[in-house]
C-alpha cells in the first residue's frame, strides 16, 4: 500500500513503519485525547488546523518518507 499524507489517519496509525514516521517527526500525539476526532482525515487536512501545529516543511517531510514506505 502506498502511503502519503493524504491517507487517512487511521490507515497510516494501523502500518507500525508509517506510525514510525508520525512519532519521529509529531512525538506522542497519537496519545491526544482528541485523536479520535481526526482518525477519518489525512494528515494534510489535520495539518490545516491551527492547534496541530503542522508546518508546512513538516508535512513536505513526512509525505516524503511514507511515500518511501
């Protein structure tokens, strides 16, 4: 499967070498209580709220790297 930060969120959680790259680049936030809210959108659309605080160079990073998965 083919990853990218356009995948769900609940689909990239599930595959441990995606989860990877979430906690090397966004640590622990898997553990946010508020998770649950996002699981069904990509990490481009979560990126797009202002208390994610996802950089846009952070997202470039990470699309980069799940597509190398």
């Amino acid at each position: 499967m083919a990853f990218s930060v356009d995948t769900t969120l609940s689909v990239l959680l599930a595959d441990e070498r995606a989860k990877a790259v979430l906690e090397k680049h966004f640590g622990n936030r898997a553990n946010d209580p508020r998770i649950n809210e996002v699981m069904h959108e990509s990490l481009r659309s979560i990126s797009y709220y202002p208390e994610a605080g996802i950089t846009h160079e952070e997202l470039l990073q990470v699309d980069e790297e799940l597509k190398r998965l």
